[in-house]
C-alpha cells in the first residue's frame, strides 16, 4: 500500500531540561507530496543526528566551578554519533545504502561537492589523516575506559572544525528535502 493510507505512527520521546515531551508523527516513505518525492527514511535518520547533537552541546553545558568540562566523553560519543548519522543521512537520500559505521568510509561515500564543502570549512591540510584517525570515534569513545590512551593522540581541534563543518553544512543538503512531520492523510 502506497499514499497517504499507508502511514503509521511513531513516538519519539525527547528529554527537554525536566519535562518529558511525546512527540507523535507519521512516517510515510518515499512519500510524493506537491510533486516532490520525500526520502523519509532519511530524514528520520537526520532528525536523530539532530537529537544527538542536541544531547552533545547539553553535555557540552555542564561546566564545573573552575570552568571544566564535566561531561567530555558522553559530549565525545553524542557529538561522534550525531556526525555518523548526518553522514548517513545525505548518504541515504543519494544513493539509499549506508551500512558502514567508519567515519572516514561514511565521508568518501558522500557527493564530492559536499566533500569538498565540508574539507574547505574544516580546512585541516591533514584532513583525510585525522577523518582516518577519527574514522571509529563513536565506539573509541564509547569503550575509552577499556583503553584511556587509545585516544590520547586524537586531534580535538580537528573533531571540532569537522564536527562544526558538518553541522553547518548537511542541513543545507537535507533539511529543506524532509518530509514535514505531519501530513494529514485526507489531503490528496
């Protein structure tokens, strides 16, 4: 079944400061609205990679007396797996395929515009040693108390300008091409 019969419901539950917020949409996939074919899937996938980051610059927030940061590593791994899917995202609405969790494989899989967009405003002249270096950062950080010193030679400043470039540029590439979250089916 194709169209608007076809939706189902979802609930998201999104933690805002101290109030639980339940969120309902429908999903309709690959739905054709006002002659423009929607790739939900991949906007669903977005809007996660928006919760993440949303959860890594919170964590980012919690700052102590003297100024330090008291969150780094859940800043680390929301921050890694909010890029991992903004990656999978525009991955997703190009070519439907995105099975990697490797950094660095996620970015050669992207339109090289959008590769060359995101290489100039990091603009590291070592940027595919650090994508390298960073390729497993979600699961690096994740398990970091199973080997404190495997991240020890990490490039913060790099993860940043990238992590930065990401954000700033595949919501240009994306977020207008999203389906809206709520489409009622009785309008054809």
């Amino acid at each position: 079944m194709t169209g608007p019969e076809s939706y189902q419901k979802v609930i998201i539950i999104v933690w805002q400061a101290s109030d639980l917020l339940t969120v309902h949409f429908n999903i309709l996939q690959n739905y054709r609205f006002g002659g423009i074919m929607y790739n939900e899937e991949a906007y669903t996938i977005y809007q996660q990679a928006e919760a993440f980051k949303l959860a890594y610059e919170r964590c980012m927030m919690c700052i102590n007396q003297n100024g330090a940061i008291i969150l780094p590593i859940p800043a680390m791994v929301n921050s890694a797996f909010s890029v991992e899917l903004f990656l999978k995202a525009v991955i997703k609405e190009r070519t439907g395929e995105c099975r990697s969790h490797k950094l660095s494989d996620l970015f050669n899989r992207l339109p090289i515009e959008i590769q060359q967009e995101i290489m100039n405003d990091t603009n590291h002249s070592d940027f595919e040693t650090q994508i390298e270096r960073f390729s497993d950062a979600f699961v690096d950080f994740r398990y970091i108390y199973e080997d404190i010193f495997k991240t020890k030679d990490l490039n913060l400043k790099f993860w940043e300008d990238f992590s930065s470039a990401i954000y700033k540029i595949v919501p240009t590439h994306i977020a207008q091409k999203g389906a809206p979250l709520y489409i009622d089916p009785s309008i054809k």
